[in-house]
C-alpha cells in the first residue's frame, strides 16, 4: 500500500508488497495493527482498492460512507473503492484482510458484477452454514497467495485470480447471479450504463448523454435500470453525484462552490438546489451537522 494525502482524507493507492507482484494481498486484522503502530487505521482514507475483511474472532466496529457498522464473529465488510473508511475499532478483532485490484478479478462473471456495484453493501452478516466455507475460501487463497510469493509460477496470477473470485461469490450476500438482476440483455445495458455513469458522473449529469453515448434511448436504460436495481436511470445517476457530493462534503475543506465545480455543476445555487431537494437540507448545513 502507498499513501497520499488530500484534504482530510488519505488517499491510499493500491501497491503490491514486496516479493508479491500480485494484484491481491491477503493480510489479517492482526497484522494490520503490527502494521498500523501509529494507528492511522482510524482516520479517513479512501483507498483505490477493494478491502474485504472476514470477522473470525472479536468485536468492533468500522465506518464508510458516513455509517458505522457492528463487527463480530461472521461479519463480511466490504471497502470498495473509492469509499471514505476508517477502521473505527479493530483493537479486539481478528480475521482475514484482503486487499485487490478491481482488474484482478476475472473481468467475466458474477465475481467481477458484484465488486463492481458501486451502491454494494458495506457490511453484512454471513448464515451459520455459509460462514464455515468462506474461511476456507479465504484459507486457500491465503495459502495459495503464500506459495506464489515464495515460488512464483506463470499459472500463479490466473489460480489466484480464481480463487478469489471464488471468496468473492462465497461470501457475497445472496445468490451470486442475484447480484444484477433481470433478463440477459437488460442486464448488459445496466452494467455498461452503471460503467459509463461512475466514469462521467463528475461532468454529466442527464440520462439522454449516456443513451446517446452508448447508442441506447433513455427508456431502455430506464427499463434496464429498473430491472437491476429497482431504481430508474436517473435516480441513479442522482444518487452516485450525491455519494461524491457527501464524501467532498464531509471529508475536504472544498468551499460548497468548490463541491459544485468537481461535480460539474454550473454554480453553487445549482448545486445546492440539487443537494437540498434529495436532502432536505443545505450542502453547508450537512456538512454542520452531517459530515462528521
């Protein structure tokens, strides 16, 4: 891992450890406090990899994206990037860590949809029956990720790959094939519009630039929208400009006009006039009594 430093919240770039030139690192909690001695683990950070953790022992507790979340024994939490984190008490738990590239995942399939949803869960409890299989999941690609570093082979990256993969639907909540839902070619417009969205949220903010962008009408990817998340296209456009605008809120010292030129807006009164109408409130008054 490698760090930089925006505002009040550590960027953390992903950077394979030494000797391990893999896409993956498969740490503990434990070690991450050997790591951590000047415990920045509780501050904000916003790292530009995913960071799923396995609770084999202990409680404590986490925060992303402004909500805390309980751990305890058979807890999944789920960093993906982009989200503003902090382990909030981590002091007595115990359990696997791992850190990934998003393009470490096999780019087909369940493993790669669900890791790629930016409104994923953070946090969630595994049944009694599926929690057993999961820690032997994350066990093997341990052991595996340990014999590639110590003897490095070209099928080392693809068998790795897979065996995340393979935690990765282990522990996602729900079937794997759940994770998007509705027939096949409705669900290939979802996924090429969420993409296209979390690229271009930023600078455009009307459902009729991505259709014509990805040679769709408006009502497709409304239909398609609808199918998979239950929510139309442009609620969900809506909803990823008003995660960024929370995060640049709570977590940096931009000026609200500031908020509105990184998020495309005109001005600030059309940004605040987006951001009460989903509120009920001010930018400047969230970030008051909300940003914390």
């Amino acid at each position: 891992m490698e760090n930089g430093h925006t505002a009040d919240v550590r960027q953390v770039r992903y950077v394979p450890a030494l000797g391990a030139p893999f896409g993956v690192e498969v740490l503990s909690f434990e070690r991450l406090r050997r790591m951590d001695g000047a415990g920045r683990r509780t501050e904000s950070q916003r790292p530009d990899f995913h960071v799923l953790g396995l609770v084999a022992s202990g409680t404590g507790g986490h925060v992303a994206d402004f909500v805390r979340y309980p751990l305890r024994v058979g807890s999944v939490a789920w960093i993906r990037p982009g989200v503003v984190h902090r382990w909030s008490d981590v002091e007595r738990v115990d359990g696997p860590l791992i850190l990934f590239r998003h393009d470490f995942l096999p780019p087909e399939g369940s493993a790669a949809r669900s890791a790629a949803d930016v409104f994923g869960p953070a946090c969630w409890q595994l049944s009694a029956d599926v929690w057993p299989l999961a820690l032997v999941a994350a066990d093997h690609l341990r052991g595996e990720h340990a014999a590639a570093v110590a003897s490095p082979g070209t099928a080392s990256p693809p068998l790795l790959a897979h065996l995340l993969a393979a935690l990765v639907l282990r522990v996602s909540p729900g079937s794997a094939s759940a994770s998007v839902n509705g027939a096949e070619g409705d669900r290939q417009v979802f996924l090429r519009y969420r993409a296209a969205v979390e690229e271009g949220f930023a600078e455009r903010h009307d459902v009729a630039g991505y259709a014509a962008a990805l040679g769709y009408d408006r009502r497709t990817l409304t239909r398609a929208t609808r199918a998979a998340t239950g929510l139309g296209a442009k609620e969900l456009l809506d909803q990823r400009v008003l995660l960024e605008a929370k995060r640049l809120l709570g977590h940096t010292d931009l000026p609200v006009a500031g908020c509105a030129r990184r998020l495309g807006f005109r001005d600030a009164a059309n940004f605040t006039t987006f951001f009460r109408r989903r509120t009920g409130t001010t930018p400047s008054a969230w970030r008051t009594t909300g940003g914390g």
